[in-house]
C-alpha cells in the first residue's frame, strides 16, 4: 500500500502551505465552519452543515473525526481510500486525527510542524484572521505542544526558514518512501 503522511500541529505554524508544495495528494477532510477567504470547497476542506456532518458520523463512515475551534472536522472512508489508491498521500489533522488514522493506518509517517508561539501568532494576524479567532485557534498551542513527542518527527518551521523547512520535509518522505 502507499505512503500516507500525517502531519499535525498548532494553527499558523505553516502546515498547509509546506505539504501542498511538497506533495499534490492531499486527503481533504470534511469541515462544518465557513470557509475563510481565498479557501476552495473540496480543495481546502469539503464543507458541509452540521447536519451532513452527523449524518456521515451516524453511517460509520468517517474514519477520523474531531472538534476544533468550534467545528467539526472528519475524514471519510471513500477519501482515504481514493487518494491512497492513487499513490502516497497526505492528509492535516489534529493529534487526536493522527491517533485516530494511526488506529485504520498503521503504516503513516507522522509528523509534527511548530514554530514558537509568537511566530504562529503573528502569521495568523498577517493573513487577516482576527484577535479573538487567533487567541481561540491558539488556546491549544500548548497542549498540543506537549504531544509532540508521540510522532515520528518534529520539526520546527523558523520565520524566513520555509525553503530549509520543505527541504527537511521532503528528505523525511523520501526516506520513508522505501519503508513499507
């Protein structure tokens, strides 16, 4: 089967934007929250009402699923298995997404991307999210900062590092690609 590469972290440490340089195979979860500006439905996340939401939970089809900031998020079985057909993949999720994965996926590579806290503070502010929402989506950072040590690597993404960043990322799939 091909490579599936977990990659979980704080808001605003970079997550999205390194993987879709690095890899084109994304795994796109559900979401029930309004898209942000400039996001795409079924390109960034899928979004859907609470009510479809429920209703994919009820039919067993979500293999992972959490609440953040809110909202619901949650990968369905037809997804995973399509973009894992199609070659290695990558899917963004939360810690309690990449146990969840690691439980039907034992194989994935999980990584996990940070960046200090006032970093992650000011990239959300520097892409138009608003204090509340940044404090919200930030009340996690430490908490999830302490699971960091259940994945396969951390890496920690510097202000003005990306390209040395993506590199390290790409050398850590390129190592695990012959690993089956």
């Amino acid at each position: 089967m091909n490579k599936l590469i977990v990659l979980s972290g704080h808001s605003g440490g970079g997550k999205t934007s390194l993987m879709r340089q690095i890899m084109k195979n994304e795994v796109v979860s559900f979401s029930t929250r309004k898209p942000r500006q400039g996001e795409i439905d079924g390109v960034d996340y899928k979004f859907i009402s609470l009510e479809k939401f429920n209703e994919l939970k009820e039919k067993g089809k979500l293999i992972e699923q959490v609440k953040y900031s809110g909202s619901y998020y949650g990968i369905d079985q037809e997804e995973f298995e399509n973009k894992l057909s199609i070659g290695n993949a990558f899917v963004i999720v939360d810690y309690h997404g990449m146990q969840q994965i690691k439980k039907v996926y034992p194989n994935c590579v999980t990584l996990f991307l940070y960046t200090p806290y006032d970093q992650a503070y000011n990239q959300m502010i520097q892409r138009g999210d608003t204090l509340d929402k940044v404090e919200q989506r930030l009340s996690t950072y430490h908490h999830e900062m302490k699971n960091k040590k259940e994945y396969d690597y951390v890496i920690k993404n510097n202000h003005g590092m990306f390209d040395i960043t993506k590199q390290i990322i790409e050398k850590i799939i390129e190592s695990e690609e012959g690993v089956k």
